[in-house]
C-alpha cells in the first residue's frame, strides 16, 4: 500500500491485532514471501519490538520513538523511520496517533506552565494490524472489512493447516517427568471417601487461626473540595516531572501523596523525593507503589513528616455559630424589619435616587481650581534662586490650603558649595586680569625691541 491515505487507522484495509504472537506471525509472512522488497531482517528486527510493546495495551497499541528505537536496535534514526514504513506499506502497522513537536507540558498545564518547566513532546501511536492476504493464506473466513473486520471461521484447508500447526507444536514438547512410576502411586477411588453425618458432602474444615477485623481509617482530617483540587493539579504537575508516574491516574495519585501534600509538600520537593526512590522499570500501579513504600519508608523511619497533622478536637465554637446565626435570623426584631421596615426604607431610598438628576441639574456646577494643566501651574510658580529652597509641592499645599508661600530659606548643605563657586568666579576673573596684564608687557617688550 503506496498510498500514506491507506495507512490510518480508519482507511486501513487490515484488521485489528490484540496478541504480540499473531502480530509477529503476520510480519514474518509477509516478510518472508517478498512482498515488499526493501523488507528484511532489520525490519523483522523492529517489528519484534513493536510486539514486546504490545503487551502494554490490551487493544493492540504501541508508542514508536524514533531516538529511543534507534537506541534499542543500534541503528540509525533514519532507519526506523524507513523500516516502520515498510511495516505500514505491508499492512502490519496504522497510524492511530501522529507525534506532533508541541510541548505537551504547557498544554497540559496551561496558565501554571513556565518557561523553566522544561519541554517534552508527544510519540506516535500505532496500531497492529493483520493483512487480508495473511488471512486468506491461512484459510481465514473474514467479516467485515477494515480495522473492525472479524474471524468467523476456517475454509477446509484453513482446517487442515491449522491440524498440522498442533501436531508440529505437539511434537516439540518435551514429555512430563514424573516422580515414580505409575506402580507405585495407588489410586484414590472417589467412592470410598467416607461420608460424614449423613450427609452428600463432607464439612471441610474450619480455619484455626482467630479472625481480625480490619481497622477502620477514622483519624484522617475531612478534605474540602477545594483542597482536593489542588491536590490534583499538584499531581498533575508532578507527573510532568516524574517519569514512571504517567501512566498514573492522578485522583489515586493525589490521594496516595495526600498525607505529604496535607503538611505542606510542595510538587517540587515531591519531585525530589520520588526521584530518588529505586523503582522497577515497569508498574502495573504506580499509585498503589507510592501508597505502599510511604507506609513502609513511615514504619522505618526513612521518611520524616509522612504521618498526617493531628485533627483538633472540635469544642463547638462552629456549631454554636451556626446556632446563633439561626437565631439572628429568626429572631422576631429581624422578622419585623424584613416585613415592614426593608420595603419602606427601599421605597424612600428609591425616590430619592430618582430626585438627585433634577437636584443635579439646578445646581452651581462646582470646578475645582486646583485642576489645572501641568504648564500653567509649572509657569505659575515663583522663579527660584541658588539660595533658595522652595519645593513645588510645598507651593502646591499652600495653594491648595489658601496659605502663603513658605518664606525662602537658604540650604545649609549647599552653602560650601556657594562659596566655592564664588572662589572659582573670583580665580577667573584674576586669571584674567593678570593674562591681560602679561600680554601688555609682551607687546611693550616687542616694541622696545623693534626701534633698537
């Protein structure tokens, strides 16, 4: 199948494949008979670990990462981008989900995601599937067509083929070893087995060691709404950060890690915690694991903070507010003012609300001469020498509160200052004096010079 339409999983013209074994017969079928003819061994190679993967999924569906598969196979990434295509032109393999480069972190937290959360992005999902050629070689009757198509049956040499398999397995195994000889084991009639109390059974006995009821969990504190949520959303982001956690349900997740979360666990110290945890390469539960190695890790001591915050006992302060409210409410003074005095109260307030236009209207239009534009006021203010220090804002307070300027005052600070200009002034004007000074003696000199 050329043709990339033909390789989806709702234009696909194979049916669905559920166990790794059928998966791996359909690839050396096809491969074997040639009919692709760039298919060989590397491509035999990776569709054997396409069907380890299978074993995750009970509906047929496996993750393909170019660089992790590349990594596995020693191969080149380019490799298996042209072996898995070879796989979907034989029909063995569709597309059920194409990878995309987008970061599903910050899709799948939105507004909480930040730069510094790191990226990851999303594999490509296939689905195994059978060729109708491998069906017909085996003598397969078919329902159907596509990906939904089903087996119904065999023809008579799909019959006699499937006899021949049996007996070629049957042939391989190897003979049960027995302990002794057939001699020696006496046989056990079931009929003399001796019936006691007249009855067509025989009691079985009774087991010995005492029962215990399983203590119930009354001690943990009730959880709002609220905190649940949080609860949530601090899993969710913690999954983002801890790789065997994404095959976890967050709910059950966030219900394990609730007596860490309850003190005041943060997602990142929790990151930092389970990360260090030697965990096997593959949970059935991740959940659960966290559940049991927080108990264990309590029972040790290796986990310090683990036990839920004792509840306070409750002295009735929320009850008896809740009383008190009740009685507010019911009280005859409330029930008075809610008949007769609200609506009164709310028809005055009305009218009067209804009169403040008119009121409005007839009134002196009041203008603040404070509010001026910034030009006029900066023009407005007094021109201020080197020997005072008059601020706008004091001169702004005074006209605001009618007062008069504050007087000007000389700068204690700047008085050194001051005196140093007026030296630096009187330098200059002395530098003058005496290089006007300097250049008549010059020229008087060069005169005297010239008549002798």
């Amino acid at each position: 199948m050329r043709d990339t339409a033909d390789h989806e999983l709702a234009t696909t013209a194979s049916r669905q494949l559920r166990r790794p074994d059928d998966f791996l017969a359909a690839a050396r079928y096809m491969i074997e008979a040639g009919y692709h003819p760039k298919a060989g061994r590397t491509t035999l190679r990776l569709a054997e670990v396409f069907a380890a993967r299978m074993r995750r999924s009970s509906r047929g569906h496996f993750a393909l990462s170019a660089e992790a598969t590349a990594r596995e196979l020693e191969l080149k990434k380019r490799a298996v981008m042209y072996h898995a295509r070879y796989l979907r032109e034989l029909g063995l393999i569709a597309y059920v989900e194409h990878g995309s480069k987008t970061n599903v972190l910050r899709t799948r937290r939105g507004s909480a995601w930040q730069p510094g959360d790191g990226y990851r992005g999303t594999a490509t999902v296939f689905a195994a599937v059978a060729p109708r050629v491998w069906d017909d070689a085996h003598g397969r009757r078919i329902a159907g067509t596509g990906y939904t198509a089903r087996i119904t049956g065999v023809t008579g040499a799909g019959r006699v083929r499937a006899v021949e398999e049996a007996r070629r397995k049957a042939s391989r195994r190897r003979p049960r070893r027995t302990s002794c000889t057939p001699s020696v084991v006496v046989p056990k009639d079931h009929r003399q087995v001796q019936v006691v109390g007249s009855k067509n059974y025989t009691p079985r006995q009774r087991a010995t060691c005492p029962k215990t009821s399983r203590p119930t969990t009354t001690d943990r504190s009730p959880v709002s709404p609220t905190e649940c949520a949080r609860g949530i959303t601090l899993t969710e982001r913690l999954q983002g950060e801890v790789w065997w956690l994404h095959r976890a349900c967050p709910r059950r997740l966030a219900y394990a890690l609730r007596p860490l979360i309850t003190i005041g666990w943060t997602w990142q110290g929790l990151a930092a915690e389970l990360l260090t945890w030697a965990v096997p390469g593959y949970l059935r539960d991740p959940a659960a694991y966290v559940r049991h190695e927080l108990a264990r890790r309590q029972r040790l001591g290796n986990l310090t903070g683990v036990a839920p915050p004792e509840v306070p006992a409750d002295d009735g302060t929320r009850h008896a507010a809740m009383l008190r409210n009740r009685e507010e409410r019911n009280a005859p003074i409330w029930q008075r003012y809610a008949q007769q005095l609200r609506p009164v109260l709310r028809r005055r307030l009305a009218a009067v609300r209804q009169s403040l236009p008119r009121q409005r209207n007839t009134a002196v239009e009041y203008r603040s001469w404070l509010r001026e534009d910034e030009e006029d006021f900066a023009r407005s203010l007094p021109m201020q020498s080197w020997d005072e220090d008059i601020s706008p804002l004091e001169v702004y307070r005074a006209r605001a509160f009618g007062a008069p300027l504050p007087a000007p005052r000389h700068a204690k600070a700047d008085r050194g200052w001051l005196e140093h200009l007026r030296d630096q002034r009187d330098a200059e004007r002395a530098f003058g004096e005496l290089r006007a000074e300097l250049e008549e003696w010059e020229a008087v000199g060069h005169q005297v010079t010239g008549h002798s």
